[in-house]
C-alpha cells in the first residue's frame, strides 16, 4: 500500500472536505449554536479512544505497523472492537463534521469509514492472519470488526 493510501492521510482529506464543505455549501449549515459545541465532547471521545489504542500498542512494545506487529493486542479497547485506532478516527472526524455544522460535513466521516472498511482493513486482517495464524484467527471470531 502506498503512503497516499493510508489512513492519517484519509483523515487529513476528511478534514479538508468539512472545512470546503462548510464554507462552499452554507446553505447546509443546520446545526445551531450552540448544540454544535457537542461535537467538541465526541471528538473528545474519538481522540481518547486513539490514546488507548496507542497506549496499548506502548505497553506491548509494539508497533502500529502490522507488518512489523510482534503481539496481537485483544485487550482493553481491542476486546469491544478489532479496530478501535480507526473507530476512534470516525468519532473525532464526525465530532468535528457537527463542530462545523454542516450536513455534508457530518456525513463525510462515512466516506471515511466505508475507505478504512473496504480498502485498509481487509489487507490489514490478511496480514495479520498471516503473522498470527490461529491466534488471530480465534480473536476475529470473538470480536467485531466494529461494535
């Protein structure tokens, strides 16, 4: 995979299509203030959920990396869902998606989701079963790839 086609970059071009979003197409800007302020708690959430994941990978001397990964983490965040790292990314990106109050901006997460599910995480879990074999394999079956 090419370093276009990774996730940071992903959230960096979701994050620039809410900001174009809001400022081109104001029209739908339908989240008042200030119930938009509310997406600053769920981005919150999405941000720590990301800390977690990444304190996990620390603790286990790991890397995000899953090429290079030497423990499957199946823990903390990891026994909820086997991708928290990019449902944590969703939670921020659709926190910030409310902050700036648009409707296309709320939605553009999704994109951002259907990307990680359909192109990232299928060539992820591949490599994983690879590297983990029936260990991984025991872990998809009891976790969801989502909640």
């Amino acid at each position: 995979m090419t370093k276009l086609f990774i996730p940071p970059v992903f959230v960096f071009v979701s994050l620039i299509l809410i900001v174009v979003f809001y400022l081109l197409i104001p029209q739908f800007n339908c989240i008042p203030f200030p119930f938009n302020l509310g997406g600053i708690i769920i981005s919150f959430l999405g941000f720590s959920i990301m800390g977690r994941s990444r304190d996990l990978f620390n603790k286990h001397k790991t890397t995000l990396a899953n090429k290079k990964s030497t423990h499957l983490i199946t823990e903390g965040v990891y026994s909820k869902t086997r991708n928290p790292m990019y449902f944590g990314m969703f939670i921020l990106l659709f926190g910030i998606g409310i902050c700036f109050m648009n409707l296309f901006s709320i939605l553009t997460p999704l994109g951002f989701l259907l990307l990680i599910n359909f192109f990232v995480i299928p060539t992820e879990e591949k490599r994983l079963f690879e590297i983990f074999e029936q260990e991984y394999h025991d872990y998809k079956n009891k976790v969801r790839r989502w909640l």
